[in-house]
C-alpha cells in the first residue's frame, strides 16, 4: 500500500526526522511502500531513502496516486504557535477524505488549541482513527468526544547508525560530558540551562551542546557557550548524528523533547525543560525529571551531579508501545484494525 505521510518533514528539524526515520523504516517493514510531504523533498529523499514530494505543489498529485494518507507524528495538531500551520495539516486531513482515501492521524500530540482551533480539529477529526502519543493527548481527544489508541512516539525506533549500540559503554559514558540541548524562543529554560552550565564548568565538569534546529536554537547555543566557554558545540545535521553527538554523555537535559527522546533511544539518563504539555507528557511516561518554568536551579544542578540512569522499565514499556503503535497503524491502513 502506498501511504503518503503528513508532517513537519525536511525541514532541519532533527526531532522530526528522527520520527519520519522511525516512521518510516516501521511503515516498510510491515510492507507499506511511504511517500513523503516535505519542505525540501531531495534533502528527505537523500536523508530517508524514501518518496518524496513537494507538501504544497506536490500534494493534490501524490494524494491521487496514494492508497491512504497519516497525518503525523509530532505536535501538528495545535495552533499554539500558528493558526497557519493547523489549516495546513486539517486542510490536507480534508482534501484525504473528500478524495476517499482512508486517513489516519498517527503519533500525534493533541493542542494547545484556541477556541476556534479546537472547534476546526473537532469537526475535522470526525470519524478519523487517532492514535496519539500521550496521556494528556488522549484526554484531550475524550473531551473533544473521540476514542483514541495510546502509542509512542516512532523515533524511539528510529534504526541505530553502524558503530552504534544502545549498550555501549556506561563505564566511558561515567567520563562523559552533560549533553545540553536548548531550543530558542524559551527564555527563560534556556537561562536555566546556561545556569546549569555556568555551575558545572566551574566544577570542571564536561560539557556540550547540541541544536536539534540550527535556525532556531542556534543563538540559544551561543548563549550557552558564553556562560561555559569550555562547552564543546557538537554540530548534528542528520538524526543519526544527533545519536553520534549524544552517544558518551553521562545525562541529558534537554528543552527540546527529542533529545529527551534520543537519549532513551541511547539508555542514557535524561531530564526534561517543559515548555509544552507534549514534553511533560513524554517525561511522565518515561519515568524522567521534569523541570518547568522558574526551574529550580539547584534542584537541577544537584541532579545533574547525580546524573541518575534512564528508568529502564518505563523506556522498554514506551518502545514496546511504539512498537504495537506502529503494529495498529499497518492494520488500520488496511481496514483490519478498530
């Protein structure tokens, strides 16, 4: 079956392609054949090895050729940040079903909405299978009246590069640096993060940083490399190199919610900066700290020095979840799933 995917893909957003890798590889496995909307299709063809086409130009054509369309994953479904965005991924969730092809949303967080946003999704989620990849999502689509499956988010099986295993070495990770992963736009954790940073530099503990959007969190870098001039800046142009840069730290602290995510793709312990109920959602789940605004700062600082491991059972049971997700979306595309 030829299923064409929605969502914020080749973009440079690291988070979301680790999702689209997950996605993917999961999707052809189980003997779909993917298609990919993207910002910059040749980038997502080279990166993926999948179909691509343009999310505007190339829509309505790869809609007609498709057997179905999933809109998802990631936290497309809010207008929190753009009211643009949500007429964008409803509009296409629209034109799927006016062309009766079978859709899915998939991997989903749900919100924030406005009023209005929340009345649009409604009425365009009618009758649409949804599986959502967090508690807080669920309860929001119970109140909106829709039943939804709990899953995880699929860059939690996104395929290890060569030379990587999610076993290597706590013993060199004990020597590790702290990985920071800041995102621009959120002041005030990213001053919590420079803090942490400025703290444990002093201490002589190691440290470095990583941008998961370079655009976007790139100044939030600097900043950090300001308060810790000793901090190594790992440059990340491909998922699998955010792993790469990840792979020694001895704990994680990110704001951006996949390098919360990566770091459970890699066992290693990890506390989460909370701008969005998405994030929050995710931590609970995975049994993780969570730290929202005004972060207490020497709450941070001393767990960070204790740099506790990732709660192995909560991780294990959101990668079964990702699994069996994906398990349900291959059987909902062909009509044997409820």
């Amino acid at each position: 079956m030829r299923v064409l995917l929605s969502g914020y893909y080749g973009a440079g957003n690291l988070g979301d392609e680790a999702l689209l890798a997950g996605l993917a590889a999961g999707l052809i496995a189980r003997g779909h054949e993917p298609v990919v909307l993207s910002v910059d299709p040749a980038a997502t063809r080279a990166l993926h090895g999948v179909a691509a086409v343009h999310r505007y130009s190339g829509l309505l054509p790869a809609l007609l050729r498709a057997d179905a369309l999933v809109s998802g994953g990631g936290g497309l479904l809010q207008d929190a940040t753009s009211g643009r965005s949500l007429a964008y991924y409803l509009g296409t969730l629209r034109l799927a079903r006016a062309l009766r092809k079978r859709t899915v949303v998939y991997g989903q967080s749900l919100g924030p909405f406005t009023t209005s946003g929340r009345e649009r999704t409604r009425r365009a989620l009618t009758d649409v299978p949804l599986a959502l990849r967090d508690k807080e999502s669920v309860a929001l689509a119970s109140g909106m009246g829709f039943r939804s499956v709990l899953v995880a988010d699929p860059a939690l099986l996104m395929p290890l590069p060569p030379g990587l295993s999610q076993d290597d070495g706590p013993g060199r990770r004990a020597g590790g640096p702290v990985v920071l992963a800041p995102r621009g736009g959120q002041e005030a954790l990213n001053d919590a993060l420079a803090g942490l940073a400025r703290t444990l530099a002093a201490e002589g503990v190691p440290l470095a940083a990583i941008a998961f959007q370079p655009r976007q969190d790139g100044p939030a870098v600097a900043k950090l490399a300001e308060a810790a001039p000793s901090i190594a800046v790992r440059a990340a142009a491909t998922p699998a190199e955010a792993l790469f840069a990840m792979s020694d730290a001895r704990y994680v602290v990110s704001v951006r919610l996949h390098g919360c995510i990566l770091a459970a793709r890699l066992g290693i312990g990890f506390a989460g900066l909370s701008y969005d109920p998405k994030v929050k959602g995710f931590l609970s789940q995975a049994a993780a700290p969570a730290f929202t605004a005004p972060v207490d700062e020497r709450a941070l600082v001393n767990l960070v020095r204790a740099a506790p491991p990732a709660a192995a059972h909560a991780v294990d049971h959101l990668t079964r979840l990702a699994d069996e997700g994906l398990d349900w979306l291959a059987a909902t595309l062909t009509g044997g799933a409820v």
